[in-house]
C-alpha cells in the first residue's frame, strides 16, 4: 500500500475531542502559471473533506483553492470518547480521493 | 486438460481482480455523489457577497463580535495563512471562510454536524493584503467578523 496522504491526531479531554489532521495535496488553484512555459497549471485541489466520527459525519467541509497546499485542518467535537474511530476522507475535483481512520487517545 | 486447468485459474484470478474493482469504484462512489453539491459558483465567484449568496442564499450578514477569527497581523507568505475561527453563538450550522481581496475570496465551507463545536482551524492562501472574513450561519441568520491581515509576500501569483 502506498503512503496514507492523511496524518489524523485525535484527543479527549474533558469530553471534547481535539482533531488534528494534515493531508498531503498541491492544491493547485488553475490561476497559477508554470514559470518555465508560461502555461497556466491546471486545477488540482481538494473540494471536500468528511470527517466521521465512528458512523457519524461531524463536519462536512467544501474547500477552494485558496486552502493552502498540503491542508491542514483542526476542529472540535464533544461526545467522543478515548478508542473511537475517526474517519476523515476527501475528493478532490479530479476524482481522487483518499481516507483514513485513527483512534481517538 | 492443462489449457483447460490454466483457463480455470485465469478466471479466478480475473475474478477476484473484479471484485476489487467494484470495491474500489463503490468506494470512490460515495464521495462522488458528495461532490455533486460543491457550490461551484460561489467559489468562481468575485465578491464575498456573492460567494455568500451563493452558499446561504443571502449575502446579507449582521456583525458580531462573538466570532473569534484568530490569524497573523501580518502574514509573512501569504501561501500560508493560519486561521481559527471560533464562535460562542448558539445552535451553529456552519461557518465559512473568505478572503476578502483574494481573485475568488470564497476559501472554505464547514458544515458542521450535531456534536462539532465552532471551533476550526486551517491554512489558507492571501493574494494581497486584505481582511480574513468569517461567516458564521446559526439558526437560519448570518453573522459576520473580519480581521485585517497584512499580507508581504503574495501566495497566488507564481
């Protein structure tokens, strides 16, 4: 199997857990030119992100090209405790996409 | 009897490989129908206005200060910009993110789900200098903050 593209870090505290993840992506906008050629790099970006938390979708996030390259994303949600799966999933606007699931610490 | 023995194994071996193939395209599949609901539009969009009409169907939004935008006074590479949106508003659906003098100011949309609280974070791209806007939906209104980024190199030219 090749490299996951998703790095998940996900902790209770106090009832609220803490995700943190970073996705391996280039986030290409489509507006940026290839210096070289002078030809414009075609678009190549995330457009959604799920982020499940054992069967169930916390958040739902639909990005543009203004995410920054190789994405970093961190939210918070309460109800979760230490062993759960969360589950975070993308697609990206050529189709690709990727996922991976880690355990609550 | 041997060609006959290889068939018999060829087509085990097809047949396995096929199974892996609906499972992979079944997997792929569920995203796929996800994305049938990115709001092109609001992210070609050139205003922030539209880029909300788009998204909420309103570009009508109400200042509050009960959003918490946490980013750089200034960004030293506008490539990489990070923000925390954080909000102590009740009852929040979702939040988005845009930037104000970028080409498409629309960045991010987070939908959140029953038990996600209003509190993310994420890198994005500034064009030029100009404000980090954060729009908050929270029982069917629109509330709005913005906070002024200085931006000293551009992270959307080449």
């Amino acid at each position: 199997m090749a490299k996951s593209s998703i790095k998940i870090r996900a902790k209770e505290r106090q009832g609220v857990v803490t995700v943190k993840c970073l996705i391996s992506h280039p986030m290409e906008t489509g507006m940026r030119k290839n210096k070289k050629t002078g030809k414009l790099i075609p678009a190549h970006f995330i457009q959604n992100v799920v982020a499940r938390h054992n069967d169930k979708d916390v958040l739902d996030a639909q990005w543009g090209g203004g995410v920054s390259k190789n994405p970093y994303l961190a939210f918070k949600f309460s109800g979760g405790s230490k062993g759960d799966t969360i589950t975070i999933a993308w697609t990206d606007n050529k189709g690709q996409g990727d996922s991976k699931s880690a355990k609550i610490k | 009897m041997n060609t006959d023995m290889k068939r018999r194994v060829f087509l085990k071996g097809s047949l396995a490989a096929s199974t892996v193939g609906i499972a992979v395209s079944a997997g792929l599949l569920a995203p796929q129908t996800v994305l049938a609901a990115w709001p092109e539009k609001s992210f070609h969009a050139k205003s922030p206005k539209d880029a909300l009409d788009g998204v909420f169907g309103s570009g009508q939004t109400e200042a509050s200060n009960k959003i918490k935008i946490k980013a750089p006074d200034i960004a030293e590479n506008g490539a990489v910009v990070p923000v925390t949106v954080k909000s102590d508003i009740p009852d929040v659906e979702s939040i988005a993110i845009l930037a104000s003098a970028n080409d498409s100011p629309l960045i991010a949309l987070f939908n959140l789900g029953q038990n996600a609280m209003a509190d993310v974070s994420a890198r994005i791209k500034m064009g030029k200098t100009g404000d980090v806007i954060a729009v908050v939906k929270a029982g069917g209104k629109l509330y709005a903050n913005r906070k002024g980024v200085k931006v000293t190199i551009g992270g959307c030219g080449g």
